[in-house]
C-alpha cells in the first residue's frame, strides 16, 4: 500500500492548559509526504502555535514515511510499531539564549494492517510572544544500540512580529526490530499549517531520507 491512512491524536498539558489534537490523514509511503487534518478542543494554549509540529510531535510517522538509498531505512527497523519513549525534549530559545519553551512528549506510532495510529502525550510550557511566520532545520538520525537510536533537531523559527528563536529536539526512538539503522539526516519540505476555522488545521510536509555524511577530518566512533 503506497497510501497509508493515518489516525492521529495529541493529548496536552501546556502552561497549565489542557486540550485534545485528533484527527486523520494520509501518509505517502512513496513521495515521504504527510497530512493530517486535524480538530483542536477546546482549544490551543496561548503561547503554542502547532504549526512547529514537525518539529515536535510529528517525528515518528514523517520519519517512517519518508524514503531514501539507504542500507537500512528507518521504515525497515519498523515492524509493527515504534515508540519515542523516555520522552523527546523540545527547547526553544530568543535572541538573547532565554528558553522561551520547554516541551517533553511521549508517542506510540502503531502500524496496522490497512492504516497507521498515532498517539502522543505532551507536558510543558511554551511562552512564544506571537505565532509563528516559518519554521525551518532536520532530523540527524543514528543508531544506538540494535533496535534503537536517537535523532537531534536543530531549528529556526522566525514569528510574525519578526523575532527570531533557536530550536533543538532530542528523540529516542525504541523500535519493534533487532536491528542498527543507517545514520542519514532527514530534510523536510513542502511543510504547510492551514487553518480553516478557530479548531480545524491541516498539517502538511514532505520528508526524504539522506545518508549522513561526515565532514573531512572527523572520525566516527
């Protein structure tokens, strides 16, 4: 199946405020491409804006879907499921290295025969002085141990009065196959957060696997 309908759900604790993200979409098994369409209740906290969930929720299911030559793919060490479990840290920072937010979440990517479930769990804080204009930077991937690795994400993001952060996203990932995948960085395209009422939102992105390539003079191990 080249097209994988997708379930997907958010469960959040920031700045004290509770609220539910769920929905469905698509992902492109072929092209790396994701969509959710996505309903908010009752209500996103202020200071949040979700169009940097790439950056901060959506990691397992854009890595899965999106493709790439290499040896081993991380959709190859993805049998049945995976997880991000201890929990992904998000930290983003002003101009001035002030942490303006701090994120931790949990999420649990479940792929069934005829779709993919997706649920997360997010606790934090996130004091952003407006929403967000663009959001760009990948995912650097690398095994640490059989059926395990972690990926570092460093990010810019610039908000709509103009004000410019720096971003880093720390995820462990636990897969369901004994294997070491390929260390490779993931570039992100296409990425797109269209809000057709106050609580519906279309999330969209296109990601594509690349082997990682070590800088001349570094050594690995």
């Amino acid at each position: 199946m080249t097209i994988i309908p997708v379930s997907w759900q958010l469960h959040g604790d920031v700045n004290g405020h509770s609220f539910e993200v769920d929905g469905t979409g698509i992902a492109d098994m072929a092209s790396g491409a994701t969509r959710l369409d996505l309903d908010v209740a009752p209500s996103l906290p202020s200071g949040f804006d979700i169009r940097m969930s790439q950056r901060i929720c959506n990691f397992a299911l854009a890595a899965y879907a999106a493709d790439g030559a290499l040896p081993v793919r991380f959709r190859d060490a993805v049998g049945r499921g995976v997880h991000i479990k201890p929990s992904r840290v998000v930290r983003i920072f002003d101009a001035a290295g002030e942490e303006v937010a701090e994120l931790k979440a949990l999420t649990t990517m479940t792929v069934h025969e005829d779709k993919i479930s997706v649920v997360n769990w997010m606790t934090g804080y996130s004091h952003l002085s407006a929403n967000v204009a663009h959001v760009e930077g990948g995912e650097r991937l690398v095994p640490t141990d059989s059926g395990a690795a972690v990926s570092v994400s460093s990010f810019r993001v610039r908000l709509e009065n103009g004000e410019q952060l720096e971003g880093l996203t720390t995820v462990p990932y636990r897969f369901d196959r004994p294997v070491l995948v390929t260390p490779a960085v993931r570039t992100i395209s296409e990425e797109s957060c269209i809000w057709s009422s106050d609580t519906h939102v279309r999330l969209a992105a296109t990601s594509q696997w690349q082997p990682m390539v070590v800088p001349t003079g570094v050594t690995q191990g």
